[in-house]
C-alpha cells in the first residue's frame, strides 16, 4: 500500500448521509489507477437534502443500487435526484435476531458481536453473492455513475467495495485500509444500538478487521484464488474484469 493512500478515501460531505465517498483513487497492483466519478458508496440515503441531491445530479449520478432489506426501505425510503433508477438489491440483515439475543444479555460483550457479525460477513460472501452480481452486471452494462449502500454503508457496503477493488487488481492490505477508514468517516445515529449493552454497541458500529477476515477465509476456504471465487460467484470471468477495468481504471 503506497503512502499516496493517506489522503484516501475521498470524502464527499453530506448534509443528509453519512460515509459518503468516491471509490475513486486506489491504485491496482500493475499501478493503474481507479477513475473517480464512477462509483460511490454511502450509508442510507432517506435523509439527503435538497443540498445533497443537487450535488448527487451534478456528479451525474444515474443508478443506485440499495443493499437495505425489505423492511429498511420501507422504514427509510431513499431520497433520489430525478432520473436516478433505484435497483434493490436486498441482502436481509439476518445478524438481527443473533442481536436481539445479546441485548437480553446485559454481560454481552465486544467478542459475541464480532462472531456474530463475522458469520454475516462469510454469508456475504457466499449466500448473497448474486446480489453483488447483479451490481456488476449494472455497472458493465455502463449504468455509472453508480453509487451502492445499505444502512450504515460498512457492512454489506463495505463488502461490495472489497469486491469491486478485488476485481479491480488491488492489493488486500489497501482494500484493509478503505474498509476500516468508516471507523473516522461514518456518523452512526445515536440510538442505532441502543439496545445493546455498550461494550457490544461500540463493536457494532464498527469495522473491525475480523469481520473483513471472516469474508476472505469464506472464500479462500471455498476457492483456490478469488479469481476463481469472482468468476463462479459473482460471474465475473476473464473478459468481463478486462471490461470492468476498461471502465473503472484510468
């Protein structure tokens, strides 16, 4: 990982949204360079401004694609600049019942909600693959810019990302480094965990570096590299990554 990466990711201030950012930057392995302007990510997008959606429109922004499950967007609807198609893409937040279990317990700690959350991590990567899929499919079909989130923009947003950058050509320990920079970025809602004890809340509205580490040991345990894992999971063979850095990679 280069020392350019300090100023990195680029932060895009909000009014309305928290974690927003161009994935713009990030420098590949054969020193390539990935484009700003065609792919964001955010944390939930119900509360945008009038502010923040004149900004979204002048980036030209196009597609969203809302990783939330059924029951967040009907909580929080997106607020979206006019002529931005909305594809939902739903990964259920099935970590909710294993929470609803340790906010019974008032001893649950930091360590109960990481092995939680690294089950959801690995289920990412193998259970819910098809809707990462779908997101490639959109941004190969030159539907970008494109900009990708759930609710806090860490967890299934942060995956997506580790995807993108994976197909992309850039190295882990950089990928490691846009995962964790949420830690200084997002501005989680005060009553977000509330209901759990506070030891387990503060390891909930982070992105800890086991949960990154569960998704990789899913795969390398399926996979013999993730090349393979991105061609058999996500559909991304030979050609479409060539087309994707095409696309994506100044």
């Amino acid at each position: 990982m280069s020392d350019l990466t300090i100023d990195l990711p680029v932060v895009i201030a909000m009014q309305g949204a928290s974690n927003v950012r161009d994935m713009g930057g990030w420098t590949t392995q054969d020193g390539r360079v990935v484009a700003r302007g065609r792919l964001f990510r955010s944390a939930a997008l119900h509360s945008l401004t009038d502010a923040d959606l004149a900004a979204f429109a002048a980036f030209g922004l196009r597609t969203v694609c809302d990783f939330r499950g059924e029951a967040e967007q009907a909580k929080a609807p997106s607020r979206l600049p006019s002529g931005v198609t909305l594809h939902r893409l739903g990964i259920q937040p099935t970590i909710g019942a294993s929470l609803a279990d340790l906010a019974k317990n008032s001893e649950a700690n930091g360590d109960d909600v990481i092995a939680v959350l690294c089950q959801a991590y690995a289920a990412y990567a193998l259970d819910w693959a098809f809707q990462y899929r779908a997101m490639f499919d959109l941004i190969l079909a030159e539907d970008i810019p494109l900009l990708f989130h759930c609710t806090a923009g860490k967890d299934r947003t942060g995956f997506a990302a580790t995807l993108i950058l994976s197909a992309l050509g850039v190295d882990r320990a950089t990928i490691r480094h846009d995962y964790l920079a949420t830690n200084r970025i997002w501005q989680p809602p005060a009553d977000l965990a509330s209901h759990l004890p506070p030891a387990a809340a503060k390891m909930l509205l982070s992105a800890h570096p086991a949960f990154l580490d569960a998704a990789f040991a899913a795969i390398d345990a399926a996979y013999a590299t993730m090349d393979d894992y991105l061609a058999d999971k996500v559909g991304l063979d030979g050609a479409k990554r060539e087309r994707l850095r095409v696309l994506l990679l100044d």
